[in-house]
C-alpha cells in the first residue's frame, strides 16, 4: 500500500461536498488526490468524473497517475485497466475522463456521480460550473478542485470559494509540506528562489500573480489607479460625467459609472424589473445622475440600449413641464466607425508600423477599450516614477468607489481578440461573464476629439 501526505489527511477526511486543493508545484496535490480515488474505488462503489480542460488524449488525463497508484499499492489484479477506464472488479467503481472545453454537453448528460475531480482548476469557467455542479447530484457527492494559483483574476481563485461557502474546505500546499519529494526537485525550487524570487513565489509557493499576460489592462496598472490622484498630488476634478451600460439578456445587469474630471468617483449596478425593462433602467439612470449632481450621460446605443433615447426623451419632456432641468442623453455606439480615422496610430510597443486608426481598430469600442488602457498604462507609469504624462492622459479610482474589488477584475477580464485583422476587443473570454461596470467605464473615458489618449496625429 502506497502511503498519502499525512499533511493532507484532515483535508480528505473532512466530511464537506466540494474539496478545494490548491498550491505551488512539486506539492504533491494530483498524486494525493489519486491515491485517495483508488483506495475510495477498492473499499466502495464509487463513480468518478475526472475533468481538466483540454484533453486530446487519454495520457492527458489523470489516468496514468491513477494506474499508477492501484500497480504501487499491489491491486492491479483487482482493476481492469483499459485502454480509457479503469473499473473495479468487485465495487464496480468506475472512473470517466473528460476533457471540459470540448465535451461539456456530454458532461452534462452524466448521470450517478459520486465524485468529480477537476484537475487544473485554475482554467475554469463560470460557464463550466453552472453546467458541471447541477450535474453531481447524487447523494453524499462530492466535487475536488485541484489547481497551481495562475492570476488573482481567475474563477476558482476569486468566485467560487465566495459562491460555496461553508459547503466547502480549502487548502494550500506547497512542496515543503510533500514529504515524497526528491531532493532533485527541492534544489529545483531552491535555485530558482535564489535568483528569481518573484517567478519562485508564483511557480513553488502557488501566490497568483496580479497581471495576465494577455489581458489588455494590467492588474498592476489597475492597482495604480486607485487614488492616483492623490498619490501624484495634482488635480484631476473637473466636469461631472455618467456612462449607462444597459443590461441584456438573461442574468446581465445594467451599470452606470460617474467620473468627476478624470476621477472615477463611484459605479452602480442593478437588475431590470422584467427583461428589457428600458423605461425603468432610464429613470433610475436618471435618478443616479441626479443624486451625483451629473446633468448628461452616455448610453450603450447598440441592442436593447438603443430603447434609452425615446424613454429618455419622456422622462425629459415630465421634467420640463415640473420645471426642471433636462438631463442630456447622449448614444454611445461601439459597433460604430472609430474617431479620428485618418489619424495615425502609436503603439507603445511599435506594432502598429504606422498605420491609421481607421485601418487598426475594428470599431469603436475596440478603439474606447484601448484608450482606457493606455490611461491606466500611463498612470501606472507615472505612480511608479518610469515616466512623465499629461494630466489629460491619466486616470484615478476613488479608493472609496462601490464593487471596487469587482471592477478591478472585469477591468482585467477583457482580451485582444487572436485572428482578427483588426484589434478587436473580446470582453468575455473564457464564456466569462460580460464585464458591465468595466463597461460602463470605458464609455465614459471613450475617446471625442482629435489627439485623444493614446492617438496621435502625426506629419508623415
């Protein structure tokens, strides 16, 4: 009989339905978690899903660690071992390998499971889980998460500890709990750590890192906006602004962001009373506003938002008759042409080989999501003393502005769109949810005028 992490032993015999495992590399997680899954196969009748999510072939799944396990613990007789299953031969327990991007339909219709073991973790979705948890439903189920901590931004690191509660137990282990280790892979961890402790803190100790390479907004730059005003001593109030994103169909919610100059004071979110309830999202638009003393807002002119303008203009027309003020509502359409067309375009990194806005952007939402993130690049830049900018070019989130843990990581959430041959903005990758406050930001910092942040219109 093979021996398991006596470190880990309370976790496994922890009695909650859903075991959340997570660390750095060399600890031990996947080996501990198979030795468990074939002692539960041997002793009882148990069906196991094991998930990760990509899996091309069978050797991509956990079952060679599993094989594994029951050939050192002596029981392989016991177990017939095919090509893609393993099954034993008294219990009748069963293990099922799936790979989840490409085969969550049939994970779907999966009926009897008693465990689900999710290897590689840190790649899933909300979209995956509300299709995998109603799918283990047998009782006494439980559902194991294993993963190495990517970014502070993903699912299974911020969400779903939230989402589970108290149902769940979770545990951090790293290599210096693995009693198994071999001294070759210690001096491994301990070479990188002399020289290259950032990398050996994220690769060995499993601490996320903030920025996700292919994110458009750096989690750093977004932390060096909070307060960034204060922080560089100078002025950045001025006019009042609003931006509505209106929510679509389904679980979406409608968002509305005020800026004082280029501050961003405050953000609200709210569900509509019914589906496509514009009347109602309009007026209390308009009653936010009025609480933040702000007299005109943006609006999300494309899909259900473009019902905003009529709506809008109603509740105007009572408010003159009262003998108040009109609220000035201006559309917003991303899907529309990109400002300043003709303009050339400056990348920072020098990819753009001089071409135009017009000829770099898909729209203008593409081209609105890459002015904010040149303000939050140059004022990280600028907090952290690499480089000088305008006041103009910046940004700042007031450290008191509402869900701003939230906002901080939809403004994170949106990537460059791979295979378009113009930039092209995918806001929800992964089948993420859409990031409506972000959203709702990047139209009320959206680029107006000529030489706007990050264009320049240069003589060529």
């Amino acid at each position: 009989m093979y021996e398991l992490n006596p470190n880990l032993r309370e976790f496994w015999r922890t009695r909650k339905p859903y075991k959340l495992l997570k660390g750095g590399r060399f600890s031990g997680k996947t080996h501990d978690a198979a030795g468990m899954a074939a002692f539960l196969a041997r002793n009882y009748s148990v069906r196991f899903l094991c998930m990760r999510q990509f899996q091309n072939r069978i050797s991509d799944s956990v079952y060679t660690v599993i094989k594994e396990k029951i050939e050192a613990a002596g029981w392989s007789d016991e177990f017939k071992i095919g090509v893609s299953s393993i099954e034993h031969k008294v219990t009748g327990s069963e293990f099922l390998f799936y790979g989840m991007a490409r085969n969550l339909n049939d994970i779907k219709g999966t009926e009897g499971v008693n465990v689900c073991w999710i290897e590689e973790g840190e790649g899933l979705t909300a979209a995956q889980w509300e299709v995998i948890d109603p799918t283990i439903r047998a009782c006494g189920s439980e559902t194991w998460i294993l993963w190495n901590p990517d970014t502070v931004t993903d699912f299974v690191q911020t969400k779903l500890p939230k989402l589970l509660g108290d149902d769940c137990i979770q545990r951090h282990i790293n290599y210096d709990e693995n009693p198994f280790l071999s001294e070759t892979a210690r001096r491994k961890a301990e070479r990188l750590k002399s020289v290259d402790v950032e990398s050996y803190n994220h690769i060995y100790l499993g601490i996320p890192t903030n920025d996700d390479d292919s994110a458009l907004i750096k989690r750093s730059w977004i932390e060096s906006a909070v307060n960034a005003h204060e922080v560089l001593g100078v002025d950045m109030s001025g006019v009042n602004n609003s931006a509505l994103d209106v929510a679509d169909l389904g679980k979406d919610e409608n968002a509305q962001a005020f800026t004082d100059g280029l501050i961003l004071k405050d953000v609200k979110k709210w569900k509509g009373k019914t589906t496509g309830d514009i009347y109602a999202t309009t007026q209390n638009a308009f009653d936010n506003c009025l609480e933040f003393g702000v007299y005109s807002f943006l609006y999300d002119a494309d899909g259900l938002g473009a019902g905003v303008r009529g709506d809008a203009r109603n509740i105007n027309n009572d408010r003159k008759s009262e003998g108040l003020q009109a609220i000035e509502v201006s559309a917003f359409h991303g899907s529309g042409e990109v400002v300043d067309k003709d303009s050339y375009f400056i990348d920072p990194v020098g990819d753009s080989k001089g071409i135009v806005n017009g000829k770099f952007f898909s729209n203008y939402k593409a081209q609105s999501w890459w002015s904010l993130r040149e303000r939050f690049r140059k004022t990280h830049q600028a907090v952290t003393g690499v480089a000088e900018y305008d006041i103009d070019e910046l940004i700042s989130i007031d450290k008191d502005c509402s869900f701003i843990e939230e906002l901080k990581e939809e403004l994170a959430r949106p990537k460059k769109k791979k295979g378009s041959p113009k930039l092209t903005i995918d806001k929800a990758p992964d089948d993420q949810p859409s990031p409506n406050l972000a959203d709702a930001v990047m139209m009320v910092y959206a680029p107006k005028e000529k030489a706007s942040v990050g264009f320049l219109d240069m003589d060529w």
